[in-house]
C-alpha cells in the first residue's frame, strides 16, 4: 500500500502536515506504522501497538490520513489496514533539511564531515 506524493512540499503544506502530528498519540500512531513498513497494519494491531484504540484511534486516523501521512483501505470484507505515507514522511525530511547549513560558512556542505 503506498501514496504517491510529490517529493516537493511548500512551507504551507509542511506547517499543515506538522500541526496534525502535534499530538503525542498521532505521532505515536504515525511511528508504529512507519516500523510496519509499507504492508502496514490492521486498526487492531495498530490499537494493540500504540494503546490507543476505539474512537480516539479513529479520529487520529482521520486526522493523519486527512494530512495525507497515513492510507487506509479494505482488504477482505471487513479488514481495514493502514499504512505511512512513505513518500509524505520522506518529503517532510527533506523540507527539514533542505537548506541544512545553508548560512555557514561551509554552505551546502556535508557538516558531519567537516
């Protein structure tokens, strides 16, 4: 399962997606299903994993999926599973670090290697 996304994101959208995970659950939700790699979770095995279950699980999905950082679907009849947006999560990284070092005196350089 896998959202496509531009890898660009302007400061708008990265300030919209960063407020959704501006709770410890959300963030703790997003966690667990970045460690489940792309197959993602069952809600049922996320709950279990994050101790966050019922209507409070279900609205933080909503939430994360509305920011574009997770993607649910059926499988079956009634299973619904849910994973990270993968590219969204890898984009927001980038944002951070696009201009890592940019006003030193190294520029562009890799800091960590002088």
């Amino acid at each position: 399962m896998k959202a496509h996304r531009e890898s660009h994101i302007t400061t708008v959208e990265a300030a919209s997606t960063f407020a959704a995970l501006g709770s410890e659950q959300r963030l703790g939700v997003l966690n667990a299903l970045v460690r489940a790699g792309p197959e993602g979770l069952s809600i049922g095995e996320l709950g279990n994993r994050t101790g966050v279950t019922g209507s409070t699980l279900t609205h933080h999905m909503k939430v994360l999926a509305g920011a574009g950082l997770v993607v649910q679907e059926k499988r079956g009849r009634s299973i619904i599973c849910a994973a990270a947006a993968f590219d969204l999560v890898e984009a927001l990284s980038q944002f951070l670090l696009s201009e890592c070092c940019a006003d030193t005196d190294a520029g562009h350089k890799d800091h960590r290697h002088g």
